[in-house]
C-alpha cells in the first residue's frame, strides 16, 4: 500500500546528521513509490547538500520567529490548526518527527484524525545543556540518575537547574506535559542507542525499538577518484587524521586538538577539521597557543562530494560527540579508514573490528591510539556494514 507520509520538523535549514535522516528518508520513500513531503517552520537550500537532495515539496508553514525555544514553541502552537489543514490537504496517512517539541505539535495536531506518528528520537535533550524540559517537575526525578550515568552529560549538565523568568517556568512546565503524552501516544519509538533506549523508557515508561542508518548501500566501497577531493585543499600527499563535524561544544573538537598535540606524531602529519561553528574562532585560538597552528588545517564547511574522498584518503577519522550515535564516523568506516570513537558512543557490533577503537573522550586516551592506527586500514565486515545502510533503517520504520 502507498502511504503519504510528512516529516514534521521545527527547523530544516541546517546542514546536519538530523537533517541528512529526513533528506535519506524522503529519497528511500519516493523511490519506493511513497508521497513525502516536510512541513518546516524554517528552511533553507542548504538542506539540498550541495544538490545531492531534491528539495521540492517541503511546506513553510510560517516564519520560524526569534527568541528562545520556549518562545518559538508556544508561538507554533498558534500554527495547529494550519498544521492540521496541511495534514488533511496531502492526505498524509503517516508522520515523522525527531524532535521532543515538534512530536508535541505533532501529538496535538493528529488528535482525531487517523494519522499515526512515529517519533524517531535523535538524540534525548540531556545532549543539549541549555534544554530546560529536564529540570521540568514531570522529568526532573530522573535528571541526577540519567547524568551519572553517561560521562558526557556529567561533564557537561549541570544538576541546578539555570535560572530563568517565573513564565518561562510556567510554559515549560506546560509543554514538558505535552511532550511527555505526546511520546506516551506514539505509534512507535526509535532510537539509535542503548542509552537512550533505556533514558525513554525512565522517562515516559515506554521501550522504543534499536534501528540504525548511516550511508547507503550504493556507497559501500573505495571511491575511485579521490584525488580532487584533495586537491581542492592542497591536501595531495599528505597524511593527515580527520574530524569533520559541525564546530558546536558538544563536539568537544577540543579534546580532538589537544589530543593530536599530545601524541607527537610524525612532523609530516597534519590534522584537518572540516565543518564551521560556533567554536571555530577557539580552536583556531588554542592550534595557536599550543604552537601547532601550521599543522591544523582548518576548511570550513566540506560540499557532499569532497567528503567520501577527504575520508577515504585520512590516516585517521576522529568522532568525540557527546551523542549516543554520530554518522560521520560511519560515513568513514565503509572507506575502510580507522575510526577513534568516545565511549559514550553506542559501538554495539563494532568493538571486534579491526580499526575501530573506542576509549574514554579524555585528551591522552585518544592521543595514545592515534600513533598506533597511522598507517592502517579499518576491515569491517560486509554484514556489518549492511546492517548501517539507510535501506535497511527506513525499511524498519514502516514495519
């Protein structure tokens, strides 16, 4: 049966693991002969990848607005019944959301209509320091187990809630309700992790499914023509270690440099960071204060079609997110080049595979596996790669 299916996103103008899901989404259900369209509050055509993704048919319903998600959120509540109208208009028959808000809207947009919702959730709001919903009545009784449980909430939450005005108090305390039966009532839960897997079921008593997806099938294999990729960064014949993610705190890109500072490698080995962000001025600030300035090479943000040969053609690729799951690393594994991955990673089928070490996200643990991965190749199965396509992911999310 043909479904027509929405994906409900508060904001799709980023170039982003979040928004790169909707876009695989949308190509795997169009070719499988699925209506898909997005219903945004905020676009922008850098969500095309650079063209890789058709961006026809995503809806605006509004202007995004300013101010805090707090204020945004109450702000779209105004836009339900628009929402509800677009929902009937595309006889949309299934939903997808992946944001703890937007599930809210999406929960109190579907109330008597025959539409199920399925919330796949990317990543919990203890990723998120400045999220309010956790110090929240309803979910505040579980904030000091969830925290001490994972090293990269503790170094990073605080357990005091932030101080903020009484009707922001009041609002969040109403839209953590929501949320909370929003997830409570959805047809289906998925997670990319054990952690979060087990952080949902804490909070709103249900256990979500484990599904995972980082690349297509198309992709498996070594890219043939690396060399331009390269080439568009006098990168050609050099040895170089990788980390290529957005530039925010919770990618602690930090640690990555402090930890390619302490492992002394060879001279002739560089480190290259690819992305922009908020933090891009302090790392280039702390290359420079550690005296290693003309060995990072920073290129901003990297187009879709340079990123399989700069990942192919590193000695090394580097992932520290705080997050349960990062696809970049994934992305990079299926060119057989080794990956260094936090703990706090859910490597659940990887820990066996050669070239892929996973250590505590501490400066001297990843400077110590560095040296020793130089000069390798990562050999993971092919089941295992088959296991991460997008092919088998979104086929489970209509089961």
């Amino acid at each position: 049966m043909k479904r027509s299916i929405a994906w409900v996103a508060g904001h799709f103008d980023q170039v982003g693991g979040g928004e790169r899901l909707i876009q695989e989404g949308i190509r795997f259900y169009r070719n499988e002969g699925h209506r898909t369209v997005v219903f945004t509050w905020s676009y922008d055509d850098a969500v095309s990848f650079d063209g890789r993704y058709d961006p026809s048919e995503v809806v605006t319903i509004s202007p995004s607005g300013s101010g805090k998600n707090t204020k945004r959120a109450l702000a779209r509540l105004f836009d339900i019944p628009k929402l509800r109208r677009f929902f009937k208009e595309y006889n949309v028959d299934t939903v997808f959301v992946q944001s703890e808000y937007d599930v809210a809207l999406v929960y109190l947009s579907t109330r008597f209509l025959k539409i199920d919702y399925k919330f796949l959730i990317f990543g919990q709001n203890y990723q998120f320091p400045e999220d309010y919903g956790k110090y929240t009545f309803i979910f505040r009784r579980h904030l000091k187990r969830i925290v001490n449980s994972y090293k990269g909430y503790r170094d990073t939450v605080s357990l005091t809630p932030p101080k903020i005005r009484i009707s922001d108090r009041v609002a969040m305390e109403m839209l953590s309700v929501i949320r909370y039966l929003a997830v409570r009532s959805a047809q289906r839960l998925f997670v990319f992790s054990h952690q979060v897997q087990w952080e949902t079921k804490l909070l709103f008593g249900r256990t979500p499914t484990i599904a995972r997806g980082a690349f297509r099938r198309e992709d498996l294999g070594e890219v043939r023509d690396f060399v331009s990729a390269l080439a568009a960064y006098d990168l050609v014949g050099t040895k170089y270690v990788l980390s290529v993610c957005r530039m925010a705190p919770k990618k602690r890109l930090s640690l990555v440099v402090e930890a390619f500072y302490r492992a002394n490698l060879a001279d002739d080995i560089v480190l290259v960071l690819g992305g922009d962000g908020p933090e891009r001025s302090n790392l280039e600030a702390q290359a420079k204060g550690l005296g290693i300035a003309d060995r990072v090479k920073f290129l901003g943000r990297v187009p879709d079609e340079h990123l399989p040969g700069l990942k192919q053609a590193a000695q090394v690729f580097v992932s520290m997110d705080i997050g349960d799951y990062d696809i970049s690393p994934l992305e990079a594994l299926i060119h057989k080049t080794p990956i260094v991955l936090p703990t706090e990673f859910d490597a659940e089928g990887l820990e066996t595979t050669a070239g892929v070490v996973v250590c505590p996200a501490e400066a001297d643990a990843v400077a110590a596996v560095l040296p020793g991965l130089i000069g390798t190749r990562s050999r993971p199965s092919e089941d295992l790669l088959n296991s991460f396509t997008w092919e088998n992911y979104f086929s489970d999310l209509l089961k």
